[in-house]
C-alpha cells in the first residue's frame, strides 16, 4: 500500500522536572532528525509532542514544595516547551494531557471500551495509609531493599544495586512522603485483559515486524514468551482524569493509559486549529498513513503491546509502523537521575553555552544509545567539537568561503576542465545521499550523521592537497575550478546537515546566499552557479576551552558529594540492625576458626564485577580467598598491609577457575556498603579469635 503521510510521535515528557539529555538522546533528536528529513523531502508529515501532566510525579513534586499540582505542571510544562523550542526540536505542536480535549477525548476513549465489555474488574489488597486516607503508589512507598539491603529503596527500584521491584518485596516499607507505616487494604478497578490480546500481538510483532530494531523485538518477544497479563487501567489518586463511570469516585484513569492517547488528542487540536491538515482521523485511521513512535527503551511495552491493544480494542485505529527505541544514555559512568539530580538539563545547558544546541545535538547522535546504553562525558562532548565540528567542518568551510572572498571577491568562480583528482573527488561524494537516505530510512541516525560528515572530510581532504593559496601565483583557473569544486561541496554539507545541525545548517545556507534546498539537490555539483554572490563569512563553529569544560566537571563532582552526604544521612536515619539469629551453642560456634591474617595482595577479578582476590599471611603460609565486595572497595590496592579477620577451616571453594580457601569477615554498612572487620592493634599473624 502506498503511505501518504507520516505521523511522527515523541514519547511525553513527565511535567515534573526540565528535560534532560539522556531524554534528548533517546527521543527526541532522533526523532527530530527523522522529522526534518522527511519535510526536506517533501513528504506530508506531522510531529506530535506534548507533556505528560498526570500521573504520581507530579504530585510528589507537589506535595514537596508545598504548592498545587496544577502550580507545578504549568511550570514545567512551560519550561519543557520552551526548551525544546530553543533547542529546535520542531514539533507542529506541543501540547499537554490537562487540555479540555485532551481530558474529553481519554474520558471518551475509556468509556468505549467500558460499553463494549472489552475491561474487566478486579479487587485486590494493595498498600493503605491509614492516617492520610489513601492508597500508596510504587514510587511512593520506600523500605529495605530485599536484594543488597540498603535502606530506602523504591517501591518499583532500588537505586543502589539497580534491582527491580515490586513493594510487596520490600522489607518493613513505609510512606516515603512521611515515613507511616502501611496496612494492605481492598480496593476495586478495572483492566484490560491483555492475555485476551496475545495471540494477534504475537502474529503482528513476531511475524510482520522483524525489521524492528533488535532491542525492541526482543523486549516484545520476551513479554509475550513470559505470558502477558490483564493491566489496570485506573487507580486511586486525587489527580488525573476521572473515571467516567458511575461509583468510581476518587478513581482516575492510570497515567500509561491516558497518556499515549494523548497523542491522538494533540493532533485532533492540531488539526482542529489548521484545517489545511485535515482530519485528524485521516492521521489515526488511515490505512495510507504511517505512524512511527520515538522512545525510550523504558516505554517499548506500552507502545509496542499495551497501546496498539488499546487501539485495537477500540477499533478503528491504525497501529504503529515502528517503534525506533534507544537504549539509556549515561552521565559520566553513572546512570542519569532526576532524583539524584545526576543530570545535563537542557535548560541549563542552553543558558550556560548559549548558540551550541547543535554540538549538544552532534555529540548526542554522535553516542545515540542505538543498540547498547552509552556513555556521555564532558571531554568527549569537548574533543568532538574542537576535532570533529571545528577541525574538519568547521575549517573547510572557513577555508572555502576566505579564499573565494581573496581570490574572487565572494563569487563563485568558473571551471575549467577537471582533473583526474577533480573526478576522484566527485566520485567520493556522489554517493553519500543514497547512503544517507537509507541510514536514515532505517533510523540509523548515528552512521547516517558519520555519513554525511564524510562529505566534510573530502572537502578539507581536498583543499588540503590542492593547495589552492599556493596555485594562485600561477594558475588562477586552477584555484577557480578547486574553489567552485569546494563550494559546491560546502552547498552539499548544507542540506545534508539540515536535519542533525540546523542551526549550522542555516547559517551556513545564509553564508552561501543559497535561495533554495531540497534532498532531491543533494549530490549535485551545480548547486551554486558560477557568479553567485555569496554571503557574509563567519565561523560556523568554535573551539571549546578546558576552562569551560571543567566547570561543567565540577558542577558535577559537587552534585555527587551532595548526592552521597544524603544517601548516607536517609541510611542512618532509616537504619537498624538486622533481627538476631536462631540462638546458637557455644560448641557449635567452636567449630568455626576465626583467624587474624595480612593482606598481602588483592585485585579484582577478571570477568567479574564483584569478587576480589586476597593473597592472606595466614601465620602458616599464605592462602588465596574470594570475597565478594569490590564495589565496596574500588581500589583494592590499598588494602595491603591491612590485618583482617577470616574463616579459616571452610572448605576450598572454586569460583571464576580461582580455589577459594576461606572467607573474608565483613560488616553491612547502613548504605549496604561492606566494611572489612579489622583488628584495633597488631596481632601475630593465625591468632585464633574466641
């Protein structure tokens, strides 16, 4: 079937904080980059954004600075909105889900799939505050983490050892607005029965959607592999949009179910406000049209299984087309963190480096987390703009338009006949739109960008072994042909650009006067035609100082000291010893022999995250025991010389093809740290301890 239009969606950002570049470089760049290369092509196609205002967020955010949540959504919605409009994220519109249409199109939606029988009730126990009156959300509830014991996990994560959750695991949970303990209480909602939903989810995703990007066909095969299962579509909450039937008071539609339908009803006010458009049900249930969703890859199951069976249950609707899905984006070896505050917001950064959204946006899809969780620091952000941007880019078009101002007095100049290097270097780039177009066909974005930095590097190539400054004592049609050459290349990188750098892409438009710019001109080489006037000559990029760059490193070293003084302060404050043992004998414990011995040596051991190696002076000889606390113990090297407690007479065990004679004593700090026990003066070397 031949697709007439294109509708591009964005995942919607929670309305509790600033956007963030782990955000950017996940969603919304390379949805970006996809949307302005299809308008570069001519294609009809919109781009849907807008902010997620629902949900428990924003109403711990709320709760936390004593305001409205409506106080807190305005603000962030704002500040979101006119972040991604000065970072040139190009949406048709931006809107929000506590719109009116909004509010009646989710109430409208929900209430179909009530009328036709396609939800079903459940009542289940789930955790009660008895003082404030209300149900508790995951993220609202905290305890000790079941798996590394650290105190203060979430009810859905622990962010210490990463582990997943569900708070019915955590140990002694609580209120994490006010510590009150919790009861489990009987509450009643309504779900979609998504196992009903398997067997055609299989068949469309396994079967017609190979294509999709491995990450995401994976995730959806394991889903369905594990059993997929009925999912509330409402909860207890004092904030969202009402359940639309009667008896369902104090119940709001749950965020994930109103949220993606928020999609819909920002491109019915779209096309309400532009009729040119026309009907937003031709861009929802058109089999001509094309719907891609960009995300995160903490949102492939709501997009990829339970939307589509929204949709689907609905009926009418279109299902997406693809759903291009990155991996995470981390900050300097650490995972990014809005509650930690671990994090390049994007407000900031566009204060702080006025004029450089496009490094921000070359770097980002530079590193895009494609098909593996990647890596953003400040030093390679500062090495891809001084090498990449301002070395090759940057240089040759410098170069280019200076020698055309010297030589030319800022006009293109003629040719002559062209050289076998000439041809060489035409060939080289008489390719790169049909490479280009099919990256980003297949939204590959990253090689794509690579791609079209190629054609950079053959233009600074190519003046650096013409010479042109030197051929101009003696032959000034020669330096005529290189520089019209060069130009035309100049003209190329400005359409090839658009779509990653378009702020670069337009100043460097406005510096070669070029009245027009299509994908289709993309590897002409008349692009410019002899005698046109060229424009001012600037610098299209600059070179970025380490002073800068270490102000942004030390911002962040501050934020991790903070970070640290608090998770070791809420660990005290919630920390207390674990319960004693079964009671014991005193011969049984006899039976254990606790000994004193030197570190000699200790390292890490290959292949393995956790286990180091010690080399113990046991008093008889030296001995080799595994223990499992590096990460408590980044530099195990400074553990030499130490005097230790140790198990003596546990049997050799092997582990990573290393015999293990013995264990290391160790304590369980209150942040879950493991501390070395240690003795408070020096102890010959097999001293028994009892």
């Amino acid at each position: 079937m031949e697709r007439k239009r294109t509708l591009v969606t964005a995942a919607l950002p929670y309305a509790n904080g600033p956007v963030h570049i782990g955000h950017l470089a996940g969603v919304y760049v390379p949805a970006d980059i996809y949307v302005r290369y299809l308008r570069l092509k001519g294609e009809n196609v919109l781009f849907i954004g807008g902010s997620d205002e629902h949900g428990v967020p924003v109403t711990i955010r709320a709760r936390k600075e004593g305001i409205t949540v409506q106080d807190v959504v305005d603000r962030y919605h704002y500040l979101i909105k006119d972040s991604f409009e000065r970072f040139g994220i190009s949406f048709d519109i931006y809107s929000r889900t506590t719109s009116e249409i909004h509010h009646k199109m989710a109430s409208d939606f929900f209430r179909t799939l009530y009328d036709a029988g396609k939800l079903t009730q459940q009542t289940s126990e789930q955790f009660y505050d008895e003082e404030t009156k209300e149900f508790l959300t995951d993220r609202n509830i905290r305890g000790e983490c079941p798996r590394c014991h650290s105190a203060g996990a979430y009810g859905d994560q622990c962010e210490v050892c990463g582990a997943t959750l569900s708070p019915d695991e955590l140990i002694n949970p609580y209120n994490a607005l006010n510590g009150n303990t919790l009861t489990k209480k009987a509450t009643t909602h309504w779900y979609l029965p998504l196992d009903r939903d398997e067997g055609w989810l299989r068949e469309w995703i396994l079967e017609e959607h190979k294509e999709w990007r491995p990450n995401v066909y994976g995730q959806c095969k394991s889903w369905l592999d594990g059993g997929l299962r009925p999912r509330a579509v409402t909860r207890d909450l004092n904030w969202g949009i009402p359940v639309p039937v009667e008896g369902a008071q104090g119940k709001v539609l749950y965020v994930w179910f109103d949220a993606p339908i928020g999609y819909i009803s920002n491109t019915k006010e779209l096309c309400d406000s532009h009729p040119e458009l026309g009907s937003w049900e031709t861009w929802w249930k058109d089999e001509s049209t094309r719907l891609i969703h960009f995300i995160g890859k903490d949102n492939i199951v709501f997009h990829c299984i339970v939307f589509p069976a929204m949709l689907h249950a609905h009926g009418g609707y279109i299902l997406p087309d693809n759903v291009p899905s990155n991996e995470f984006l981390n900050l300097e070896g650490d995972k990014i963190s809005t509650s930690r505050n671990w994090a390049i917001w994007l407000n900031e950064y566009l204060d702080e480096l006025p004029g450089k959204q496009d490094v921000l946006r070359y770097v980002l899809t530079a590193n895009a987390p494609e098909t593996k969780d990647n890596d953003f620091t400040w030093k390679d952000f500062q090495a891809r703009n001084n090498n990449e941007l301002v070395a090759v880019f940057g240089n040759f078009i410098n170069r280019a338009m200076k020698l055309t101002e010297k030589y030319f007095d800022g006009k293109v100049p003629t040719t002559s006949e062209l050289t076998d290097y000439d041809r060489a270097t035409l060939a080289e780039f008489a390719g790169v739109k049909d490479e280009v177009e099919h990256l980003l066909d297949e939204f590959k974005f990253r090689d794509a960008q690579k791609a079209a930095m190629e054609l950079a590097r053959i233009g600074n190539k190519y003046l650096a072994e013409t010479e042109p400054w030197k051929l101009a004592k003696t032959d000034m049609a020669r330096v005529g042909t290189i520089l019209n050459l060069s130009l035309q290349i100049s003209a190329n990188l400005a359409i090839a650009f658009e779509p990653f750098l378009p702020f670069s892409a337009e100043k460097l438009r406005n510096m070669l006067a070029m009245k027009t710019f299509e994908w289709n001109q993309l590897g002409s080489t008349d692009l410019l035609p002899a005698g046109h006037p060229l424009g001012e000559s600037v610098l299209l990029f600059e070179k970025i100082e380490d002073e800068v760059i270490q102000a942004q490193l030390d911002r962040l070293a501050r934020i991790k000291a903070e970070n640290e003084a608090a998770a070791e302060a809420e660990a005290q404050k919630n920390w207390r010893p674990k319960d004693i043992k079964e009671p014991t004998t005193f011969d049984d414990f006899e039976k254990t022999d606790i000994r004193v011995g030197t570190v000699i040596s200790c390292e890490k051991v290959k292949k393995s995250d956790k286990l180091l190696c010690f080399k113990i002076d046991d008093g008889l000889g030296e001995r080799t025991i595994l223990s499992g606390i590096a990460q408590s113990y980044p530099h195990p090297e400074e553990l030499v010389g130490k005097q230790i407690l140790f198990v003596a007479n546990f049997p050799p065990r092997k582990m990573m093809g290393i015999e293990s004679q013995g264990m290391i004593l160790s304590a369980a700090n209150a942040d879950g740290k493991l501390v070395l026990t240690t003795v408070s003066a020096s102890v010959r070397n097999g001293a028994q301890v009892g």
